[in-house]
C-alpha cells in the first residue's frame, strides 16, 4: 500500500491487512481472508456491513441529487430529520447535523457557551470526546492534548461514576457538564446505576446544561437505542454520530429547543451536514434498527457474549464488562498481542486503554458467531499467556 505508507499522514496504528470488503458482520481482506468484525470500524458498521436498507436507500439517492446545502431544502434531509425525530432522545426538541463525532461535541460546546453564557465544562476523567481542539478539550488523555495546548480554557474534569465528587469541580463559571453514559475509549466503564441520575440532580440544582455523548455508546449498540435509557434520566443534549449513518458519516446534536434556539442564522453551519446521501444512508438506518428487531438482539447477545467470557478459567481476566454490545475484558497485562492474535485467527477486536480488549461486533450477530468469537478471542488470550509465560 505504497500510498497509504507513503503519502497519506502517518497518524494511525495500522493492522498489517487491506480490507476490500463487507457484509453482515463480516469483511474481507484483498487475499479473500474472512474476518468476523468486531470492531465495525469503532462502532460504524453497527448493522453490519452494506446493510440492504442503508444500500438501496444510498442507491436511489445517488440518482437524484448528492449535494444539498443547507440553505435549501431537500427531500431526503426533511424524510430523514422525521425519522430522527421519532427516535430523539426524550427531554431533546431539535438536531442539528453535522458529519463527524468530534463535530458533534464542537457543536455542542457553543450550544453551552451560547446559552449560558458561561465557559467553563466540567468534563470526566477517562473520558473521550473527539481530536478537534474543542473536543480535544474535553478529552482526559494526556498524550492527545499535551501536543496540542493550550486547549480550552475553563475545563475541569471530575472521576467518573462517582457523583459526590463532581460538586468540588463546579464554580461559579461552570455551565455544563460532559458524560458519556458509559465510556468507550476510557475502558468500556460502566458508571454505577445511581451515579447519571445523581449528576443529572446536581445539573438541575445548578442550573448546569448535561450533555451526553453517545457518539459511541448510541443507537442501539447497548440494548436501547440510547445508553441512558438505562439509568432513567433526561439529557439537555445529546451528540450521536458513528453507526447513526449505518456507515456513511453523519452527526447529529440534539439539543433541548431553548437551547439550540439560543443560536441565530450563521453563528453555526457547515458545508456537508444535512447531505442529501448522508440522510439517505441516516434514513435506511433508522428503518433497520427500529424494524429488524436489533436492538433487542445487542442486549441478548451482550450477555451470552459477557457470560461466556465470564466462565473462562483464567487470572489474567481482571473483568468482563458493558452494556449489550460494547463488551470491554479487562487484562492484566497490554492487549496488543491478543488484537493481533485474533487477527491472524479471523476476528478483528479492538483495544480500548492498554488493556481492555474492546468488542463493538454488529448488532446482526448470531449466537453461533457470537461463539466462535468468543472462541477465538479466547484461544488468542491463552496464545499470548502461554508466550507471556515461556518469556518471564
Ligand atoms: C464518545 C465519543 N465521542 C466522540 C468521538 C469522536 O468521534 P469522531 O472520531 O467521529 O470525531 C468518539 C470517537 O471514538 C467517541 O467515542
């Protein structure tokens, strides 16, 4: 891959294969190797790959119009914001669209400065927001900000999951919080069922805007369409991008009306959000997840997948851990061996931190794919014990 190697920036760790193809929950190198995808492309691919719905829907676009801005109406943007709206998150009023994750939380850091009026966040330790400066801002890993600062100013983080500390780093300047529901890149951590709850009560005592960002951890991925549908609460916005486009990229803010309709004509837009073949793809998807029954497939083959892993005989398993389909087992040792040994044996894992082995499969998967995953992922952990142990 000459120009991928030599042309295109250096930024990303690279698996030694070339993926040419996909569908359902698995993909194809350029030698015809099967791969069982869980890894989705980091959650994209959540109903599979080339899902039928997603597919026709882009097919019929592409012969009517690709580009639509903004400034004009369009047909597939108005049919696809009707099947946004049947699936908004409760408490939220109106979307605005945009085209990446990071996007979304830019978006949503000028909704809180916008209508409070205040600047300063309180964002979460282990969390994971994005790389452009605002989300980058929010972001915890010191290794992605340090580079790049000075970053926002006014950004405090608070430890995750534990509500009573959250008090100590709000002030007088504070105007929102960030939280993801359960934290994807930070380790697959799922907060204590009160803790959302209680952050949401210590937002309304202080008149705090709570922002959700379920860019990864939405649209189905943990047995309901939203992750905080299982902690009972109302966000004031929520950022959804990754699968929301069932593999075409597209974002979308939603936000309560009074604070989306704080911003005027022109303070935000972009070039491409509301496109014309983004919606289509956005509109195909929506009719799959709530039609084909997925969702309630993530949370049944979440827990097959997190009970097998939790029969497993070994020490070096600390937890196994998630909600429906965003599974996190937690080594104790780096993970990057096991990624590539499962690899070798046809399953695509990701990592999450050094030592979460990260699984974001689609939400189509069969429980007898479910096992040979956990076959596979199983064997590639002993693979690597065993070399851990002739080498100490
Ligand atoms: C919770 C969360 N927010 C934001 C982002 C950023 O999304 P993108 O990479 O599309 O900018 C990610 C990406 O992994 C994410 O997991």
């Amino acid at each position: 891959m000459k120009y991928e190697d030599e042309f295109m920036a250096d930024t990303f760790w690279k698996r030694p294969v070339t993926l040419v193809r996909g569908k359902g929950t698995k993909v194809w190198d350029s030698t015809g190797k099967e791969y069982i995808d869980c890894g989705c492309g980091y959650g994209v691919a959540l109903l599979g790959h080339c899902h039928p719905r997603v597919v026709d829907a882009i097919r019929r676009q592409t012969e009517k119009i690709l580009t639509c801005h903004g400034s004009f109406y369009n047909d597939a943007r108005e049919e696809c914001l009707s099947k946004l709206a049947k699936i908004k998150p409760e408490g939220t009023d109106k979307v605005f669209l945009s085209n990446t994750g990071a996007e979304t939380v830019e978006t949503a850091i000028k909704l809180c400065r916008k209508y409070t009026k205040k600047r300063g966040i309180v964002a979460m330790v282990n969390g994971y927001h994005g790389k452009t400066m605002g989300a980058l801002s929010l972001t915890w890993a010191s290794k992605y900000r340090e580079p790049f600062m000075p970053l926002l100013s006014d950004v405090k983080f608070a430890p995750y999951g534990k509500a009573e500390k959250l008090e100590g780093a709000i002030d007088d300047n504070t105007g929102a919080v960030f939280v993801e529901p359960i934290q994807g890149e930070g380790g697959i951590n799922v907060p204590p069922h009160d803790y959302l709850r209680q952050v949401r009560e210590i937002c309304d005592n202080k008149g705090l805007i709570m922002v959700l960002d379920e860019v990864q951890s939405g649209f189905g991925r943990t047995g309901k369409i939203w992750a905080h549908q299982h902690f009972g609460i109302k966000p004031d916005i929520l950022c959804s991008s990754k699968a929301l486009g069932g593999g075409m990229p597209i974002g979308a803010t939603f936000a309560r009306a009074d604070i989306m309709d704080s911003l005027r004509r022109g303070e935000h837009s972009n070039t491409f959000g509301g496109n014309p073949l983004a919606c289509a793809a956005c509109t195909g998807a929506i009719d799959a997840i709530l039609e084909d029954g997925l969702v309630e497939n993530a949370a049944k083959m979440g827990e097959f997948i997190k009970k097998r892993f939790g029969e497993l005989d070994t020490k070096m398993i600390r937890e196994v851990r998630g909600l429906g389909l965003m599974i996190g087992i937690d080594m104790r040792f780096e993970i990057m061996d096991i990624i590539l040994e499962a690899l070798e044996k046809g399953v695509i894992v990701l990592e999450s931190g050094k030592t979460v082995v990260r699984l974001l499969p689609p939400l189509t998967i069969t429980e007898q794919e479910a096992e040979k995953v956990f076959q596979v992922v199983s064997d590639s952990i002993r693979t690597v014990e065993k070399k851990r142990t002739a080498g100490a």
